[in-house]
C-alpha cells in the first residue's frame, strides 16, 4: 500500500475501503506511516468528508485496533457522552446518579480538547485519582460498583488514543466522521449497550448550528445501531458557559456541591433530563417521568454523593475531597471582569472564553503542555442575564497576573450586551 496514493485519493473526494484504512492506521501505530502523512489524511478527511459506510468502516478499524471489553449479557450498561463545551462538567455529577439508581456505568472519558475542557482532567484535579487503570481494574470496579471513569489505555482503542491528541494539535477536530469515529469507537469497545450523546450547540461548542449538529447526531446514531448499540441523542444549548465555573479544580468543586443539593439551574436542568434518558435507555424504567423521580430521589438522600466518593476511593483519589474540596490546587490570583456596559446580555463568544482559559493554563495549547489544575473562571451569567456597568460579570484564578489580566479583557470582550431585553435561551433544544 502507497500512503501518498490514499492521501491523494481521499483529497481528491474518492473513498476508501475497510482494508485500506486499517492497514493505513496499523502502519502509523506501529510507527510505519510518519505523523504527517496521517495529519495529510485527516485534513484530506476534514476537508472531504467520509461516506456513512466509510465512517463505519473506520469506527471499525478503530475498535479493532485493540481489544474490546464485554460485560454480562444481563448487565444493562449505558454511558454519556458530551461533544465537548465550556464549564461542562455534566459527567461527573451524572455517571454516579445513574450509578447509585442501580445502572452500571462503565466510562471511558477524555481530555481536554481544543477550547473545552476533560472529564479526566477535572477528576485529576483530587489529590491522588487515577485514571490509567487496566481493562481487568475498569471491570472489577464496574462489577463491584456499578461505575468507573477512566482513561484509554493502550490496549483499548489504541488508533483513537494516538489520533484524537494528533487531530488536537492540527485543526482537524470538528470533521464529523473523525468525532464519529472516535466517539463510537471508544462506547462501543467499553461495553456500554446503551448511549445516551449530549450533542451541544452553538458559541461554546464544535456544532455551532442545529442543522449540522442534526447531521452529526444522526451520524452517530446509524454508527452505533450498526454494532447493535441503542443510541439516544439529546441536542442541548452550548451558547453559555455551563454551571457558575470553568476550570478543572474549580468544576470539580462545583460537582461536588451539586451533589450536596446545590446546583446551578443550568446543570441542574441538564444532568436530571440526561440520566433519565440514561435510565430509560437502559430499559429498567418505563418512562422519563419514573426515571426522573428516581434521579431526584438518590440526589435528594445522599446516594448520588456516597457513590461519587466510592468512585474516589476505588480510584485512589484523597475521599478527603467530599468534606473538604480546598484540598484540591488553589490559584492565588483572582482578578475581577467587570461589565463594561449597563443592559442585558444578548450574545456570549463561549469558544473566546475557553481559549482565554487555556492561556492561562486551565487547557493545553500542545499536546504535551502542563495543566495548572487551580486555573479557571467563575462566570455566573447566562445570555438573557442583567448587568450594570461595572458590576462583576465574573472573575479569573490564575498562577501570574499578567497573564490573568490578558484573559479578563478577553473574557470581557467575549460578551456583548444589549439595551433592549433579551429574553433567556432555552437549554434543552430538542428532542
């Protein structure tokens, strides 16, 4: 097989077939294509496009790539997945509701990922988590459990892991058949039967329109129903940062607070309505109605945060953290973003914000870059939100001020506010 052949091939808007994509990406794991062959194919991809047929395909080759994890038969796993969004840190408060409402929730999560943060991250954050643990650990603790939140390793789904951190570095992240592809690899190699895909829309997220969001999540769903997995895919607003904090130390935080019973309305919203339609994805209640007031029930009596601790512990991490979150890295800078006008908030630039986080360390501008986990922002307004002028729009924590000071006036820059009333968007877009 000629690489320059295939790369030029899928450029010029041809397709390729099952066995030349695996051979293609077996050879750039085992180190016999060079990484800028494959970013030529992933760009050729970006820019061209891919065939349902031809995502499945690669899905495929990505699974195989590796091993692949199978639990019980009668063992109703599901999972979540988020396209990715500023502040959302849905994953951490969702994975032990579901848990502790008696559905096992095998996770294989991510790191952060251009503008948007990690679930890994965040996690990180506790002193002493883990998350490199072995196919054999990541069973045992679902199957003792019911839940874990860990990291790919090398032996499953080894082409994502290598090419996910590549398509970070190279522009070449929102091409849907590659998020496909790496998003249905990893779900399905887990062992999850059931998904439910938070698929986000708008400033603060890769699909900044419904119309392509649509595309992407029907993409996903004909790619997990043809490896015999139930997918559910619910269309949410990313226009507005997530929650009241951005920030892997300060989201975590606020995770652990909202399974204390205090909760942002817009994470509230959002974490109820998706592990109900977990939880009924997975078959053990008849309808949303049922699935929410169990939801409310282990959220209201502890279950949620008692299951979110064992989690901790089993994963090595300081349980410390539920009584005391100050254990986790502090910044010693805050620096105020005041507005610079009177009137309501009409648009939020929340792809600006994320990047005016990484600068200052929240995120990684290289695939190798050190993560400062005290770093982020607390930004509690949403679009629809009134302000005065020179009242706090939020504040930025930081390790040096003057980098802090060149991500306020961005973060600043990123609203923009409107005489007239705006009224509040909807969260929840469809279904």
């Amino acid at each position: 097989m000629n690489p320059v052949e295939l790369i030029i091939r899928k450029r010029d808007g041809g397709e390729l077939t099952s066995a030349e994509m695996k051979q293609f990406i077996n050879d750039y794991i085992n180190g016999d294509i060079d990484s800028s062959q494959m970013t030529a194919l992933l760009m050729a991809i970006y820019f061209k496009g891919m065939t349902k047929s031809e995502t499945r395909d690669l899905t495929e080759v990505y699974i195989d790539s590796g091993s692949r994890i199978t639990f019980p038969a009668d063992m109703p796993t599901v999972d979540k997945h988020s396209t990715g969004g500023v502040g959302d840190k849905i994953s951490l408060m969702l994975a032990p509701i579901v848990a502790a409402c008696g559905i096992p929730v095998p996770m294989i999560s991510g790191r952060g990922l251009g503008h948007t943060g990690g679930t890994l991250d965040k996690l990180e954050a506790i002193p002493g988590f883990r998350t490199d643990f072995s196919q054999q650990e990541f069973m045992q603790f679902v199957n003792t459990s019911g839940l874990a939140i860990i990291s790919q390793n090398e032996k499953l789904v080894p082409a994502d892991r290598l090419i996910y951190a590549l398509r970070d570095t190279t522009g070449t992240v929102e091409s849907l058949p590659l998020i496909t592809a790496s998003i249905m690899g990893k779900k399905i190699a887990e062992g999850a039967r059931n998904l439910v895909i938070d698929l986000k829309v708008g400033s603060g997220a890769f699909m900044t329109s419904l119309q392509r969001a649509r595309q992407l999540g029907e993409l996903l769903a004909s790619t997990g129903e043809g490896f015999g997995q139930k997918v559910k895919v619910v269309y949410t607003n990313m226009n507005s940062p997530l929650g009241y904090y951005c920030g892997n130390a300060l989201e975590t935080r606020e995770a652990i607070d909202y399974l204390k019973g205090e909760a942002a309305p817009d994470i509230d919203i959002l974490t109820r309505r998706l592990a109900a339609e977990m939880l009924l994805l997975s078959g053990a209640f008849p309808d949303l109605n049922s699935a929410s007031e169990k939801v409310d029930k282990v959220i209201k009596d502890g279950s949620a945060l008692h299951k979110f601790a064992e989690m901790i512990q089993q994963q090595k991490g300081d349980v410390r953290v539920i009584d005391d979150p100050a254990i986790m890295p502090n910044a010693p800078c805050d620096l105020p973003v005041t507005a610079s006008s009177s009137g309501w908030i009409k648009a939020i630039e929340s792809r600006q914000i994320g990047y005016a986080l990484v600068s200052i360390g929240a995120g990684r501008k290289t695939l190798n870059a050190k993560l400062d986990m005290a770093a982020g922002a607390w930004l509690p307004y949403k679009i629809g939100s009134k302000i005065t002028a020179g009242e706090l729009l939020g504040k930025v924590y930081c390790q040096n001020k003057t980098a802090g000071e060149a991500a306020v006036n961005r973060i600043k820059n990123a609203y923009e506010i409107s005489a007239e009333k705006i009224e509040d968007q909807k969260l929840i877009l469809l279904p």
